[in-house]
C-alpha cells in the first residue's frame, strides 16, 4: 500500500470554495506538496485579459494572473496520527498557517478573524495552499475540510453570465423603478 491522498470539491461558488483533504499513510513516507489548493484551478479564477481562466460563455481563456487572493474562512480537522501536519501559504518562503494534531475547528464565523495570505507580495507567491506532513506512520491519516473566501479583483462575480445585474444603465434595469 502506498501513501494514498484525495482532494474534493464540495463547493465551489462566485464568493466561497469548501474543499476536502485526506491523506492516509503507509509508514514509508511524508507528505510535502506546496500546491495542495491551486488558487487559480477555482471556479471564476479571472485571466489577465479579464476573462475567466477557464473557457466559459466564449470568451477565449488568456494567461492566470501572478496571484489568487484567498482567506481562510473556516477550517475543520481530524488528524489521527502520531505526526503533525502543517497547512501553509505556498511562496518561496512559505508562510505557515496552522499546525495540526488532534481534532478540532478553526471558524471566523464563530467571533475569530478571517486569515489572509500573509505571503501575499512575497517571491514565489501564487496563492496557492500547501500541506506538509511530519512523524506519520502506518495507518495514520487526516481530513481537513477548507472553506475559502475568494477576494473579488481575482475571481469573477457572474459579471459575465449575467452583465445586467452588475450595470444597470444600458440594460435600464434599476432597483425601485416600476415597468411603467
């Protein structure tokens, strides 16, 4: 049996991604994977033309912009394992975010702030989230469960779905005024 790793979407939104990590180990080995999340494989990741990276509604795809702005919103996490594991902003420099063992909850919601990419600007930096493992042995395993808040300037919002709910003059739709 070797080292054996998943990566789920559960939800992947115009203002939120929820992504699901496990990872189940054999004893030989560790896991060190700096682009465990790829910031610009999300759902609405804008190219430097302005458009989607990825190819939807026609607008040809262009190339990713040099960074993906992120914040952890929420995290839930099950370690079972005589380790640790380490989640971090992935730069030149790596910048870490938690170190994990045991079980438990990390949630803005609950009063706690929001946690921004603090590699943002940094060599290196693409906004991307890296997991790092350290003393696992036989059958010891995670699952985390990300929820991320995508910034606006780098994913897009459906402004090009649905143009007219972002620019109410030539389409003339405004809040408030009847059909009349």
């Amino acid at each position: 049996m070797a080292n054996s790793y998943t990566y789920q979407v559960l939800k992947d939104d115009t203002q939120h991604a929820i992504i699901k990590l496990t990872a189940r180990f054999d004893g030989t080995g560790q896991e060190d994977d700096h682009f465990r999340i790829k910031a610009n494989s999300l759902s609405g990741a804008l190219a430097t033309n302005g458009y989607p990276v990825m190819n939807v509604a026609g607008y040809a795809a262009n190339t990713a912009l040099p960074y993906y702005g992120l914040s952890l919103y929420r995290l839930w996490y099950d370690c079972d394992s005589t380790g640790d594991v380490s989640i971090f902003w992935h730069a030149d420099t790596a910048q870490a975010m938690f170190m994990l063992n045991g079980n438990g909850e990390y949630d803005a919601a609950g009063n706690w702030v929001t946690i921004p990419n603090n590699a943002k600007g940094m060599s290196g930096c693409l906004g991307d989230i890296g997991v790092q493992t350290r003393g696992m042995t036989a059958n010891c395993s995670y699952t985390m469960i990300f929820e991320l808040r995508k910034h606006n300037e780098y994913y897009s919002r459906g402004q090009f779905q649905e143009p007219a709910a972002f620019n109410y003059r030539p389409y003339g739709v405004t809040p408030g005024i009847g059909n009349g």
